[in-house]
C-alpha cells in the first residue's frame, strides 16, 4: 500500500539539472549520460549485409542530421531507401555514461530513427524498431563483453525508408523526389540524439506523472531486474522555486512487480482558494520536481532518476475549452517544426527554446506541431516557459490494414512517451482525413478514426481528442473546422452566431466537407477554427515556387489582412480557438508570421497586435 510520510523532510534537489534542456529524456534523468551524437560513418549506396562489422570507403555524417539536409554534410535530398551508419563506442563514451559497478547495464537509446532500424555491435545483432517518429532503447551490455571499459566497439545502424511507401506514417514528408504543394523533403535515418547510459541491474524502467485532479497526481513506474521482498519505492515532490518540500510518498514493490502506481497528495492544494499558486498555466508555468528513488531493504539507494510534473486539468464543457476548469482561448499557431539546413531536426538544441519563445513573443499561448513528433526537448520547454501543445500523428496516406497497424502501434508509443507533459493538452491522431480519404462514406475507415480516438482515450482519459482535424469528425471532444477564405467579413459571417454554428455542424463546411460523419452528432462540444490564414507575404526577393492561400502585396497589406482575419476570429460568439498557419515559411509555403531562419518578416510588435488586436 501506499504510505504518505509527511511534508518535514529537506527540501529535495534533482539529481541532474535540467536548466539547459540538453538531457535527451527531460522528464527521467539521471546524472550521467554520453551523447553519441556527431561525425559517423554513412553510406547511402549499396546495400551489404557484410557491413554490419563496419564498412570501408563510408563518407562522414553529422548525426542526428539526415543526409537530406545541409546540416549533415551530405545534402542529396534524392531517394535514400537504405542507409548505413556507424560509430565506435569507446571507454571514454561509457564512462561518460556512469558505467562502473553500480551501473553495470549499458542501454543504447535512439531519439528517433526514420523508418525501420536494426542494430548490431561488433556484428553482433542488438536489436531492430520500426518506427520513424518514436524512441527505442537496446540493453547492449552483453554485446559489449565483459569487461567494456577496455577497448572500442563497433556500433553500426542500418535503416531502411522506403519513400514511395504510403502506408508508412510519413507527415509531411514528399514522396515525389521534389518537393510540391504542401509537402516537403524527406527526413531519413537517424533524426534524434542517440545516446548512452549506464544503470544498476534492476533499475527505473521509464516514469508517467497523470493528473488525476487538482491536488492530487498519479505516478505510475515501470521497473527492470529483480528487486526482493521488501524493496521500496519513494518519491520526493519539491516546488524548487519557492523552495517548499510538497509530498514525500512511498510504496513496497512486490517481488515480481513490473509496474507500480504511487498516489502523491499535493497538501497545500487542498484548500481550493490557494490552489492556483502552484497549477501550471500559460501564464504561470509552474513545474514541480521529483526525485525517485528505488530502495533496496535495508535502506540503500538502489537507482534514483529526477522528473518534474505539472499540476493542471484539461477538459471541455459548456462549448468551452477548459484548463483548471477555466475557460481559456486556446490561440495557437500551426508549427512544421522544420529547419531550412537541418529539416526536422532543431539546428542545436538552444533552437528548440527559441521556437517556444518566439511563438509566446508573437502573442500565441499554444502551438499545434503539425504532422509531427516533436522532440521531447521542445515539450520540456513548452512546459517550463508556458506554451499549451496539442499533440499531433504523423500521418500515412493510405488506407490498409498494413497502415491501420503502423500508425495504430506508432501513435500509442508517441502517446505513452509524452503523455506526462502539462504542456500537451489536446491529442489529434488525424488530420484532414489523410490515410482514411473516403471517412465521409467508408464504414471501415470510419470505424479506424473512432478506434484511433478511442485508444487515446484509453491510454489517456485526461486530455480531449480530435479525431480527424479540420473535417469529416466521426467523434471529437473538440469540433474542428479547416478554413482558408482570406476575406475578414467573409469569415466574420461564417462563425459569427449560434445560428452560424447550426448552419456550419449541419452541412458542408468550407472545404465542402462534412463536419460531421458516420452517425456522429453535435453534443455541445467546442468549436475551433484549426487552420485558417496562410497568407503569402515575401519581404524579399520572391520565390518561383511560392505558396500560400492568399498573397498580400506589401508588409502593410499583409498586417492588414492578418489583422481581419483574426478580427473575424474575436467577434464569433461560439469559436472557443484558433489556430493560425503558419509560424514559418518552409520550404515553398511562404505563409509565415516568420521567415524560414525564424526573422520575423515585419516587426513582432506589430504582428503581435495584429494576432491579439491590442
């Protein structure tokens, strides 16, 4: 059972700081890690199953940068339906990564590698993912031998990503060689840190923090290894910027346990009139740490990792979005979280900071990453700087049971790894019908999207879920609605009243699809506008290949219209948010608040009043 042992103990300090946001797993640190990221060994011609030892005549790469991009020195943004890379692991990696006998376990982490993986060590196979947009983990000790502190080993990955296959969960990935419409170049291979890290025999396995009301979380710990009768679990809440112990809680595992829940009472948010003190909000981005310790019997440390949580609620009511049970006007921006030199890997981690921080600069309280699995770095910082997410799938763009399989499994790992952030408020396993084209009529592929919402829900009962942004809802918490018409008034009169909002949920929407499909019915849920604007505005010299839904002729015009549209926006009675396209221009879209190297392209003060109309 779970005891609670009072609020006197010492104020408690992670274990690893955080403040720098390098730490690949921002929400399970420990104090050592080895970052494998830099110059490899690649080959993109070829394919020899003899170079799992290695390979000769390999040019080098800048891991995690794909070979499509500038950033990785390769830059051939062609088809890359293999690849071969390689990397020695040497005894200076491991003991940067706290090797030694209190942590004789080697795990070998992959932050994301697009789309299939298989691993050896010295031509020895460790182990394969398929995947492109979630993390694994290989326990490479064996491999490694007995003694791996002496001597260098081979680590070579070999991924495959077929780029014409359209049941594989790809986003915004092109699968015609150049890039066209809204699509852009392809992110192959290793595109997120790969890292070491050295832990006990039995250890901390991974961490979920879950809101289960306002002064109450839920964390559930999964373990590895044998741990006898008698071995305890503890953790130990501080809110380290006041300086104030919260919870010190602990539970005995069982002797075969591979997961425990521990319930961690918040005291001081028990009284309702002090509570929002500490709840996490975009305005008041509080975050609480924890340390959580694995004890052995006789009271020694067996493993110990440091997180942090959010206290917060999402939900809906009254046609409302609520957070804390308060009415919030999400006012978000699409984000492609994607770089002209380095795609969708951040150029340097500082980057991902700065993408949250622009996007607060501009006036917005949440981002909606498009088609994307963003690096974990980027939600730590949503979560300390106060930016609301809404969670989003990569999506496939065809309909069978191979990608009903693949997205289904990718977007339950995507769920499970993220789920933990206060940040993320929303989750949208579909977008625009893609990979269930024919919704509005197909029983199946209706059956699919009310099964990817579901099994959200079943994995994630906190947050609402969008089952097909933008159109075609078979069951939504939230009612989304794509649209693009560039005139103010024009908008204005589409969402302006209740009587707009019957006439809209009816009938077609503005992309002459139907809101609603597959018996669904209006229940009062919120109604947002998740995609409207997309003007095109270039301040320089003008692309051949520019794109946008509108075109303003100059930067005053362009204030203009991005200022009318979001004035449609404030005068409906019934929209409960919004979400602007686009932060940043990319690759041919030119639609951005934001050039593609992230300079605004007219004074952010100004874009600012035109986003919040003061």
């Amino acid at each position: 059972m779970t005891a609670l042992i009072g609020n006197d103990a010492a104020p408690i300090l992670p274990l690893a700081s955080r403040q720098d946001g390098e730490y690949p797993r921002p929400q399970m640190m420990r104090s050592r890690w080895a970052d494998l990221d830099g110059t490899w060994s690649f080959r993109n011609t070829g394919d020899d199953p003899a170079w799992r030892n290695g390979f000769p005549d390999a040019r080098a790469i800048t891991v995690p940068f794909a070979p499509e991009s500038v950033a990785s020195g390769i830059d051939e943004p062609g088809f890359h339906p293999v690849l071969w890379y390689s990397r020695p692991i040497t005894a200076a990696d491991l003991t940067a990564a706290g090797h030694g006998t209190d942590a004789p376990r080697v795990l070998l982490h992959f932050g994301a590698v697009d789309h299939r993986a298989r691993v050896w060590i010295d031509g020895q196979f460790i182990g394969e993912h398929e995947g492109g947009h979630t993390p694994f983990t290989l326990d490479v000790t064996e491999a490694l031998g007995t003694d791996p502190s002496t001597g260098t080993h081979t680590l070579v990955v070999r991924a495959e990503d077929d780029p014409h296959d359209l049941t594989q969960p790809r986003g915004k990935q092109d699968w015609h060689e150049q890039a066209h419409d809204i699509w852009y170049r392809r992110t192959t291979g290793i595109w997120q840190t790969v890292w070491l890290e050295a832990v006990p025999t039995t250890a901390i396995r991974a961490l979920r923090w879950t809101n289960v009301d306002h002064e109450t979380m839920r964390l559930t710990v999964r373990l590895t290894g044998e741990h006898p009768a008698g071995t305890r679990l503890r953790v130990e809440a501080t809110w380290t910027e006041h300086d104030e112990h919260l919870a010190t809680v602990e539970t005995t595992v069982g002797p075969t346990a591979r997961e425990c829940e521990l319930v961690v009472p918040i005291a001081r948010q028990a009284n309702g009139q002090a509570e929002q003190e500490l709840q996490w909000s975009p305005d008041a981005p509080h975050l609480v740490d924890a340390v959580v310790t694995l004890v052995a019997p006789a009271g020694a440390t067996v493993d110990a990792v440091s997180s942090y949580f959010g206290i917060r609620t999402t939900r809906t009511g009254g046609g409302r979005f609520l957070l804390n049970d308060r009415s919030i006007d999400v006012r978000s921006v699409l984000n492609q979280g994607y770089w002209p030199d380095s795609h969708l890997t951040a150029p340097t981690r500082q980057a991902l900071r700065r993408e949250v921080e622009l996007i607060k600069e501009l006036g917005f309280n949440a981002a909606r990453n498009h088609q994307k699995i963003e690096d974990p770095r980027f939600l730590y910082w949503a979560d300390r700087l106060g930016l609301m997410v809404w969670g989003e799938a990569p999506g496939a763009y065809a309909f069978s049971p191979t990608a009903v399989q693949r997205l289904m499994r990718e977007w339950m790992d995507a769920v499970e790894r993220d789920a933990a952030h206060p940040s993320i408020v929303t989750w949208v396993p579909a977008n625009e019908s893609w990979g269930v084209q024919h919704i509005a009529t197909d029983p199946a592929q209706q059956a699919y999207a009310r099964a990817l919402a579901d099994v959200t829900r079943a994995l994630d009962a906190t947050r609402p879920v969008i089952s097909n942004d933008g159109w075609e809802h078979p069951d939504s918490d939230i009612l989304s609605v794509h649209d693009y018409e560039g005139d103010g008034e024009r908008l204005a009169r589409t969402y302006a009243d209740d009587t707009a909002r019957t006439r809209l949920l009816a009938g077609l929407g503005p992309a002459d699809r139907l809101v609603l499909v597959g018996g669904a019915v209006d229940r009062g849920q919120p109604v947002m506008l998740t995609e409207f604007g997309g003007v095109n505005h270039q301040p320089g010299a003008p692309r051949d290949d520019a794109w946008g839904y509108t075109t303003a002729a100059d930067g005053d015009d362009w204030i203009a219209r991005v200022t009318a549209l979001y004035d449609a926006v404030r005068a409906s009675s019934f929209l409960a948010g919004s979400c602007w396209t686009q932060l940043t221009d990319t690759m041919q879209e030119t639609n951005g608040l934001l050039n593609a190297d992230r300079t605004p392209k007219e004074p952010i003060e100004r874009i600012r009043r035109a986003v919040l109309g003061r």
